[in-house]
C-alpha cells in the first residue's frame, strides 16, 4: 500500500512506491551493552545511495541524532557522543544503514525513526519509520564456586556456576561451561538454554550420552556441571560463560555476554599413584612352598586386574578385575588376601622355578556408562628366586649282622641309614646287588637280588626270584631307616661282595614320585667266618728268653682237600700298624715277610702242629720283640688242576710279649767343630752315647750308628748319609756333589761324621742315631736296645763372593787385552800391505766441464 501521493506507474503497468524499514520492534536491551539498529529503504527512485537521518523523540520533544549527508544535522546534547563514535552510523549498502551505540545507557530508551529524504519524480509510499528501544538496567553477575584444583583419574569434577540477575520479562538466561587445554582453543563442553534446550559439544557427545557429563540445575541461581570418570585429557581450565538473549522476529539476539575463570584443574593420572612391590630377592630350597605377595596402592578408586610372570614372558596366573583366576594349575595358586594384596604360591619347587618374577597390574575404571578403560599399567620390579638343590641327604652303612660259618647257615646283612636330614616329605628306597668275584679278587657280574621301590613294593631281581618267592630271601625294613637282606640257607654261589643302594624318592609337582639321591655302599665280602684262636705256650719272661704261642682253626666239617694257610702278624701297642713276620701258605712253604734283622732268622720258628692247628716260636727275645702277636687263617680248597680258592678267613685274637727290662738307658748327644764354613773346608761332627744305669763293659756292647741330613729347616724329611753297623761296617749313600764325607770310630762311645770340601748343598740340619746291642753275659746272645735319637745341629755354608769371582775377572781382563793387542797389530799390517798412493787426476781450467765429468 502507498502513501503520501498518487502512485508511481512503472513500464510494466505495475505500481511502485518508497519504502522504508527498520528493526523489527520493541528492541530490548542491556545497559553497556552495544546495539544496532537497521534502517532500509527500497522502491526509490533518484541515485543508487540514499541518505538516512536519525531521530529519537521522547514524549513530545525530538532529537536529531545523527544524519549521513549533513554534519551539523546532530542536536547540540549528543555532539560529544557523536564525536567519541558512542554514536555512529556506519552504511552497510546504498540503501542500507545501522545505527550504532557502543554503550547503550538506560537514557537511550526511546523511539528512534529513520528518515530518506525524497528522491522520487514523485512522491509515494513511507519515507520514515520507528522504532521503540527500551534499555534496561544491567544486573547480571557471574560467580563460579573454584573446583578442586587437583582431582584423581576416575574422581568427578564439578564445575558450579552462580548466576544473579533481575528478571525482565522478554530477556532470556543460557550458561556455557568451556574448558581451555593448554595453548589449544577454548572449546565448549555444554550449553544450557536459552530455549530450555542443552547443546553439547561435538567432543563430549559420547560421554554425555552414557552419562559421564550431567546437569545439575539448581535454584534458579546455582547451575553445576559434573563430569564423572575424569581423565587426564579432563586437565585445563574451566569456563562459565552467561548470555542473556531476546528472542526478535522468532530469531534469538544476544544482548549480554559474561564469562569468568572458574579455576584451573589437574587430573592426576592414576599411574603416578599406583605403586606395585613384591618383596625382595627370595632363596628356597627344592620341595619348598613358594609364597609371593604383590602389594598395590593406589590414590584413585580402580579396579585391579593382576598378572604373575614369570622371566618377563611365562603367565603364572591371572586374575581378572571381575575376580576371574585363570592360567593357574595344580603346582600354582593365587588368591586375593585384600583390596591391594595379592599372592601366589608355588607348590615343591624344583630347579626350573629360579629365575624372575613380576607383578603386572591394570587400573580400570568404569564410565556410568558401563564402559571400562583402562587408566594405568604397571609392572613391579622383578625378584629373583633362587632355588638351590637340597637333596635329601644322609649316610649310609653296610654291615653283617649273622655271618653264616658253614653251608647252608643263615646270613643277614643290614644297610642301616644315619644322619638323614631333608628328606621332608620323601620316602627311601633300597636296591640290594650282588657280584661275583673270582680268585684274584676280580669282580665279573652284578645281579639285582631284591628291591623296595618308592610305592612300597618288593621287587625281585630275575636271577633270584624264586627263591626270594618261596621265601628264602627277605627284604624287612626297621625303623627309622634300617633294612635287612636275610639268606636263610647261604649256599656256596652265594659268596662273594654284595652292596646296598639306597635312593631317596620326593614327590614331584605331577603328582608321582621323583628319584632325587642314591648311594651305593662300598661293596662287603660275604664268605664263611673262620674262627681262629691264639694260646700263649710259653711266655718270656725277660730278654734272652723263648716265645711260643699256638694258633687253632674252629672249624668242623671241612670239605675234602681243604687247606689252611698262616700269617703271624705284631703290633707294637692296639691300633697301631701291623708288621707281617712269616707265613705258611696251603702249601706249607715257610716265607719271611718283614723279618729281616741279620743274624736272627734262625731264632724264629713256624710249622703246622695239626690238621687245624699252627705253632710260632721266638728264641732269645729282644726288648725290640715285646708288642701284641696275632694270626691270620685262611681255609683253602683246590680243584685238580686250578689254583687255591680261599674259602674262608679269621683272625684270632691277640697274644703279648710283656717283659720288664732292667737294662742300662742310653742318650746320644750331638757336637760340631763350627756352625759356619766356606765352601771347599772339612767340618768334623761327633756323637757321644752316655749310658745310665748299669753299664756293661766295652766287649758286651756294640752300636749301629747312622747318620742323617735334613736341607730344610723345621723339616721332618731327612736322608741317610752313612751308616755304620755293630760289626765296623761303613756304608755311604750315593752323592751327587763334589764333597765327601767320612766316619770314625774315636772310641768305645764316641763317633765322627767328616764332611769334606763342603758346597753349598751341605748345609742343613744334622742328626744321628744309635742302635745299642747288648750281648748277655750268662747266654752270649747278642740282644738289639731301643734306637736312641740326638738333637740336630745346624750347618750353614757362607759364599765367599771376592774368591769366586777374582779369577773369573782376571782372566776377563786378559782375554780383553790380548784380544785388543791382536786387533790393532793385524789392522796396522792391512793397512800398510793392501793401501796404495794414487795420483789426482788434474782438474781442467775451462769454464764448462767436460761431458764425461758432467
């Protein structure tokens, strides 16, 4: 419709006419806040641009405010606001313009009205047009409470915003929370209004949808946002942003803005609280229990799922977050003792179970979703378990308990087990063996007699199966640790060397039994036991007298060409080493073992008094004699053809010679003529025998004189360097030194050692010994005293440096000079025969050289 004049025809029969537009209204808006206001005009004629004019009127009066062709068009009360750009209009196309005010002040409200001035041939439609602009008072206030600054992976975050304003109808409330991470862009996490509506950001979509983001409006004045399950991407800083808005022409206008910091917040990620240790390094023994405990703290509210390695790669066991245990057996077990401790354990451990362990956990945190993630993974530092091999161990001991004497008597032998230690739960086995052994004491077969396995069971070896089935042989074990083999008729196969194996048998992981230990004793010879008896037949009473004893086998029935052989043995005290004096083999030929003392082998005597029975004899007895006899039976059979198989043997007991001796003591003393000598002199050293007691003469006395050398100081090794027996005879070891040594007789006691052109190899510790005999003055017999032993005196041969090298050096010196006499005459000789004088060539004078010098 048009006013203001007829309307304007148009080419195409059509009616035109001005028009003029300006924001729709009544406009509201926020004191300090800027406004615009648009002013349109179309439907004209004239040029492109239009000017505009703008006034206010309120009541009755009129402003002019502003106009864009006229610059004193402004009213006098607004030409500072115009000049500061309060007020300004800006033209935003040639019909087209806005006015704006950069703070809007409650004196503002009023009716504005845009004016074009005419351009038209003709003068139709509006030219102006009003608008009515109510300011309001600002009352909006932003008050955020400051969230906890620091908040656990997997805690909530709540993020309250406190809102104070007046309500003004037409005016409209809607809050942004945003959050700023790091140097990134602010981005919004949720706004709520201002239609009653809630718009998440594109990021937070998910998690607002499984409720992990929830609004929380309040009184109308506290609105809080709360975000659960925090993660460490929630870390930043937080914003509340509160926009009022109209709502124009069914567009929403924002007319105030107020954003405040509601404080910055930092998500401790759970893996820098949760700390997982198993204690430190373990040793155990094998068959022991392995406990292991994994200890978890962690700040955060997670679930645990856990993990037991072993050597970074082998799972032991697992244990899910829902309480699910898998990867487990029979040999390993875990269980959860609390909230944060975990612990496994390995049943009987053996050598394959050392090496590193590890605890793995992972942290999970639900969404109110019911999503799961997993917030954190760690690993304990690995421990090392050290398991070292102990064997039960223990000692065992094979003996005969009943010896059987004659074939077809019983034999019983115990393998006894002692100082048994970790056998724990084990249990102990026993393998008896038997091998036979031919003449010459050379082993040729083992065979398996019986044995007691792990489980119990007697087993039978092939070759003696039926007779230990018909009960000939038995295997019974006695407490603690003591197993007897009896033989019930011994027969003659059965003698020979027979041994026990115990094993020790611990139960393994799987659930049989496991052979850890087995000793084998040392093999026990097994024939008929000779009883052998010694009877003193005449005792000697003092030296000079006679010895005899007899010795008598115990035997009965003896098997047709048996046999019996003698060995007379002496001890000087019990327990000490037994010397062999003679012996009679089955074929009754006399041997002289270790009697070798000259002059004496016609005063012992042995020969056969019986089929069963030996007799010794020892005429005039020395004091050397007195000790402990015994004898030594063995009972032989033969075959014809073949060699003497011993059947059996006994020793008999012992018979002593014990006679008081009341002749003179003897002591030997040692001297030297020097302590100290240089090589090449003559040391001379004397032995002097004092007696004691009553001294026979010089012609009823003769001593054995030997001589010794020890090099090495504090030493007990010496060496024989002559000897000198009763008769005068000298006799010296072989030397390999230049020097010499020499003995004298210098009278009836005295006795010199000469060591001529001594080295350096004499030097040591001397010492000698004599060997009184004594004849008696009522037989004549000749009787050997006890060896008497002197100190040692020490030889120290010096090394005369200046001697030894004087010759040495002087001819160095000769040879030198003749050498360098011979050198410098034979050069004088060469050099006067071989050398010639030769005439120079003479030089040419000429400037150039000659070619053949050039």
């Amino acid at each position: 419709k048009c006013t203001l004049g007829p309307p304007k025809p148009s080419i195409s029969g059509l009616c035109h006419c001005r028009s003029v537009t300006v924001s729709g209204g009544p406009l509201l808006r926020v004191e300090g806040q800027p406004l615009s206001i648009r002013c349109d005009v179309s439907e004209y004629e004239g040029p492109r641009e239009q000017d505009f004019e703008w006034t206010v009127t309120r009541g009755t009066e009129t402003i002019k405010v502003i106009s864009t062709f006229d610059d004193r068009f402004t009213d006098r009360s607004l030409q500072d606001r115009i000049q500061s750009d309060d007020i300004s209009v800006s033209r935003l196309a040639d019909n087209a313009v806005e006015l704006r005010i950069q703070e809007a002040r409650v004196s503002d409200s009023a009716i504005y009205r845009c004016s074009t001035p005419s351009t038209d041939s003709v003068i139709s439609g509006n030219y102006e047009a009003d608008v009515l602009l109510q300011v309001v008072p600002s009352s909006l206030i932003v008050v955020p409470d400051a969230p906890n600054p620091v908040v656990h992976e997997g805690g909530s975050i709540r993020l309250q915003c406190n809102v104070y304003r007046n309500f003004i109808e037409g005016i409209y409330l809607s809050l942004t929370w945003s959050v700023k991470k790091g140097s990134s862009l602010i981005e919004d996490l949720l706004t709520f209004g201002p239609d009653l509506g809630v718009t998440v950001g594109d990021d937070y979509m998910l998690r607002y949808t499984d409720g992990g983001m929830r609004l929380e409006m309040g009184n109308g004045v506290s609105h809080s946002l709360v975000l659960s399950g925090a993660m460490p991407d929630d870390q930043g800083m937080y914003v509340c942003t509160a926009k009022l808005w109209t709502r124009e022409q069914g567009i929403w206008n924002r007319i105030q803005e107020k954003t405040m910091e509601m404080g910055e917040v930092t998500v401790t990620p759970t893996e820098n609280s949760l700390i997982v240790q198993v204690q430190d390094n373990i040793t155990l023994s094998t068959g022991e229990t392995l406990l292991l405990t994994c200890s978890v703290s962690a700040e955060a509210s997670v679930e645990l799922e856990v993990m037991w390695l072993m050597n970074a790669t082998r799972i032991l066991a697992h244990l899910s977050r829902d309480g699910v245990l898998t990867n487990t057996s029979d040999v390993v077990d875990m269980r959860r003792l609390g909230k944060w401790d975990f612990q496994i354990k390995v049943h009987g451990v053996e050598m394959s179970d050392a090496g590193l362990y590890e605890c793995n956990v992972n942290a999970w945190v639900q969404r109110d979703g019911g999503r799961w993630y997993r917030v954190a993974e760690k690993i304990s530092d690995p421990i090392r378990v050290h398991v070292i091999k102990q064997n039960p161990d223990y000692t065992v001991v094979l003996s005969s308990s009943v010896n059987a004497k004659f074939s077809g008597d019983p034999t019983e032998l115990e393998c006894k087990v002692t100082n048994m230690s970790n056998l724990r739960s084990g249990r102990l086995g026993v393998l008896w063996l038997y091998r036979d052994v031919q003449p010459g004491d050379v082993p040729v077969s083992t065979h398996t007699i019986v044995s007691l396995d792990e489980n119990g069971n007697l087993v039978p070896g092939k070759t003696y199966k039926s007779r230990v089935e018909a009960g000939l042989i038995t295997l019974t074990q006695m407490e603690p640790f003591t197993f007897k083999l009896r033989l019930f008729r011994t027969m003659d196969a059965d003698t020979g060397e027979y041994m026990c194996a115990i094993m020790a048998w611990v139960p393994s992981r799987h659930g049989n039994w496991k052979k850890v230990t087995e000793y084998v004793t040392p093999a026990l010879k097994v024939s008929p036991v000779l009883g052998v008896v010694a009877r003193r037949l005449r005792e000697a009473t003092a030296a000079g007298s006679t010895f005899e004893m007899s010795c008598q086998a115990n035997i009965q029935n003896l098997p047709p060409g048996t046999a019996f052989s003698i060995l007379i043995l002496s001890e000087e005290a019990i327990g000490s080493p037994s010397r062999k004096l003679a012996s009679l083999g089955p074929e009754m030929v006399l041997q002289l073992e270790d009697w070798g003392e000259p002059g004496r082998q016609d005063s012992l005597m042995l020969v056969k008094t019986g089929k069963r029975e030996f007799q010794f004899r020892i005429q005039a007895v020395q004091v050397t004699d007195r000790g402990f006899y015994s004898c030594e039976m063995k009972a032989w059979t033969k075959q014809p053809g073949e060699d003497w198989v011993e059947m059996a043997k006994g020793v008999s007991n012992k018979v002593q010679i014990a006679f008081a001796h009341k002749g003179p003591t003897f002591d030997l003393s040692i001297s030297s003529d020097t302590t100290s000598v240089f090589p090449w002199e003559t040391v001379k050293m004397e032995c002097d025998v004092s007696v004691s007691g009553t001294s026979p003469t010089a012609d009823d006395v003769a001593y054995e004189m030997k001589w010794f050398l020890s090099r090495l100081r504090g030493s007990n090794s010496a060496f024989l360097l002559a000897s000198m027996d009763r008769w005068g005879i000298v006799r010296k070891a072989p030397r390999n030194d230049s020097s010499d040594c020499s003995l004298e007789r210098l009278g009836p006691r005295r006795f010199a050692l000469n060591i001529h052109s001594t080295q350096d190899s004499d030097a040591g510790g001397y010492y000698c010994t004599a060997t009184p005999w004594i004849r008696s003055t009522t037989t004549g017999v000749w009787s050997k005293a006890p060896e008497v032993t002197s100190q040692r005196v020490f030889l120290n041969v010096k090394f005369a440096l200046w001697d030894s090298m004087k010759l040495p050096l002087l001819y160095g010196i000769c040879a030198s000079v003749t050498v360098g006499v011979v050198s410098l005459v034979l050069g004088l000789v060469c050099a006067h025969c071989c050398c010639k004088t030769t005439t120079p060539t003479p030089r040419s004078h000429n400037k150039l050289m000659e070619l053949e010098i050039d």
